[in-house]
C-alpha cells in the first residue's frame, strides 16, 4: 500500500515537473556550457552543438547535433526559475559546487549573422529551440549535421527521425512565423547526414522564427537512470525526494566522450506545493563509487537529513564521526544539509568492516536523528 501511494504520489507530480536549464559552473567536465535534463536523457549544449547524454565507457559512439558553420558565443539564461543545484562529489571541498541557478530558458546571440539561437522546454518536457531570424538575415546559413545516428530520414510528417537502432529521437518539421502568420516549411536532406531548413516565400524586411522541437518521448534509455525511494511533504505541503541518480562523469563536446563509467549518486529534490517548480536539488556521491539515498527527514528548522549507503571510499565527509570507509562492499552514511541545500552541516559514514544495509530513520522535535537497518559487520 504504501509503494502504491508513494507510486501514485510520483504519477501525479512528475509529468508537472518543468524542465530547466543550468549553466556548467564545474559539475561536469569538458566544454559543456549548459545541461538540461529532458525526458529521455540528458542534453549537453554549448552555442555550436547540442549533445545527447547517452554516450558510454562501453564505446557508444556519441549523439550530436551541429550547426555548422555557427559561432562560438556565451549563451545567457533567460526567466530565472528561483531553484538551483548543489553538487557535493568526493572529499575535496573544491570540487563541490552550490547555488548554482536553474532558467527557464538560454539565449544565444548572433550564432549566425543575424540569426539567434534560443533554447526552452515545452510543458510536456521536450525541448525547442527558436532560431530568431532578423530583417535581412539569411536563414540558408544555417545547416544541421547530426553525427553518431544510425540512420538520418524525414518521415511522412515531415518530421527528421534520428534512428538509433529500434528508437529514434525525434525533430518536428518545424514551425516557421511571420507576424503572427505560419509560413511553409520543411526539411532538405544532404550527403553526410547534413540537412538544411527550407522555407516558402516571406518578407525578408521583417523577424521570422523557425521553431523545431527535440522529441524524446520515442527514445528510449539515457545517460542512466533515476530512483526514487523516499518522499516527504512538510507541515507547508513543500515535496521532498530522495533517492538516486545516473550521470555521466565526465562528458565534453569536442570530442563528446566520457572517460568515467556512469554512476549512481545520492540525491535530494525539494519541489514547490503543486510541483510546477523544482526549488532546490543537491548531490551527494564520487565518482569512484555508487551512492544511493534511503530515507530522508526535514527536522523542525527545515534542515534536511540523509540516510542510505556508499560504496564510495571518498564519498563526501563534513565533521564527521567515522571517516574512515572500512566496509567490504557498502557503508552507510548520514548527512545533514541546510534548508537551502547549499551547506553540508555534518556528514559522516557509518560502516563496519563488512557491509551495511540501511532502512529507514526518523527525526525528533529536538532534531536527533534515529536510524536502522542490517550489518553483516561483526564489529
């Protein structure tokens, strides 16, 4: 009963859930400029190319979209959404990064001459980007090159299919405007995977938008995968989640590789009464191991306590009570974090010489946290 609750709890606020773009501040490696996670992996965008999170150590080849022949430029979020990330990843507290901000949207300017790029998600969680097309600009600059696809072919919607083997990301025909009035549209294809936007007669002396939309809904599998385990709502109605999550651990745009295996990390999302706004989300893993968060309790001030298992040997420590990882497999921890989310208070491991198998904890008016589970330590 109580999975079927937590399970309808999920069906009923993940689809409201809004996608939001976060600028690269260091949480991932490479050149990526921004990261957007959509509904069916993860986007890596910089203002020339946008790379499709599914790349492995395993040797898939890499998905990318190229505009070629565009111009590097730094992209600007546009409508801040309020919400930001945190990452605490391994010991070095120079690698952690807080506070980074969520937007609703990324504009880049001039990526053509001319020609602006923007970048934003429809409520369904899919993504558009808007080429904004000035008075007198030449929208044939723009050429598409899609590499990594098994197979580049427009359908009878018009509608590009990027097939990877039994799947496909999907790119609508795109919607072109001009004052308020559709204009015609379609897709060219070119030798090498290339294609061009071809558009019917328009007014060159006034603004056109070409609008395109990235479908995920058909493609099936990601950089990884999402859990949940644990959700809590306040005495407010504010959600909390917890549980754990895939990403890639070192991705990059030139060359889009990943040196690193993709790994489980704890994690904790705060999300607004009716769960349209994502208000804070923080991370808690290395590299070097899986993680995974159990249980999750809000004490009276709104701190947040986090209770699950590591395999990591250099899972993130703040004064902590045992340092030192000395289980054969797993280790439990515990980690309380401020309401922002921004600030490890304390966090600390829990382990044996053998292995830990945490449950669930509870928290108290005083703010004491109790925890429990199995051992196959003997000491």
């Amino acid at each position: 009963m109580i999975l079927a609750l937590l399970t309808l709890a999920m069906d009923l606020h993940q689809p409201r859930i809004p996608l939001h773009f976060e600028p690269n501040q260091g949480q991932v490696a490479g050149e990526t400029e921004w990261i957007a996670k959509a509904q069916g992996g993860t986007l890596y965008i910089k203002s020339t190319a946008i790379a499709f999170g599914t790349a492995s150590a395993s040797g898939k080849k890499p998905h990318i979209l190229q505009f070629i022949g565009a111009k590097s430029a730094k992209g600007e979020g546009v409508d801040p959404t309020g919400g930001y990330s945190n990452y605490f990843i391994g010991r070095d507290e120079k690698n952690w990064h807080s506070g980074i901000p969520h937007y609703s949207k990324v504009h880049y300017k001039d990526v053509y001459k001319g020609i602006d790029l923007l970048y934003y998600a429809t409520p369904d969680r899919q993504i558009e980007y808007d080429l904004e097309v000035a008075p007198g600009a030449d929208l044939n600059q723009v050429e598409l090159s899609f590499t990594g696809f098994d197979k580049v072919e427009i359908d009878e919607h018009g509608d590009l299919s990027l097939r990877l083997g039994d799947n496909a990301i999907r790119q609508h025909r795109p919607k072109v405007f001009q004052g308020g009035k559709e204009v015609a549209c379609g897709y060219r294809l070119l030798p090498n995977n290339h294609v061009k936007i071809e558009v019917a007669p328009y007014d060159e002396a006034l603004p056109l938008t070409v609008d395109p939309v990235l479908d995920f809904s058909t493609y099936l599998g990601g950089p990884g995968s999402d859990f949940l385990e644990n959700i809590k709502i306040d005495s407010s109605g504010f959600i909390y989640l917890c549980g754990n999550t895939q990403t890639p651990a070192s991705p990059s745009l030139n060359p889009f590789q990943q040196t690193n295996l993709v790994q489980d990390q704890a994690d904790v999302i705060k999300l607004t009464p009716n769960a349209d706004r994502i208000l804070l989300f923080a991370t808690l893993g290395s590299a070097s191991g899986q993680s995974g968060a159990s249980s999750l309790n809000v004490d009276a001030a709104g701190n947040l306590l986090v209770y699950g298992s590591t395999q990591a040997p250099d899972f993130p420590l703040k004064n902590a009570f045992q340092s030192q990882f000395k289980s054969t497999f797993e280790a439990a921890f515990v980690s309380k974090l401020t309401p922002d989310g921004r600030t490890l208070v304390y966090s600390s491991l829990w382990n044996g010489s053998n292995t830990e198998s945490p449950s669930g904890s509870a928290v108290d008016a005083q703010g004491a946290l109790t925890f429990g589970g199995s051992t196959a330590s003997t000491d």
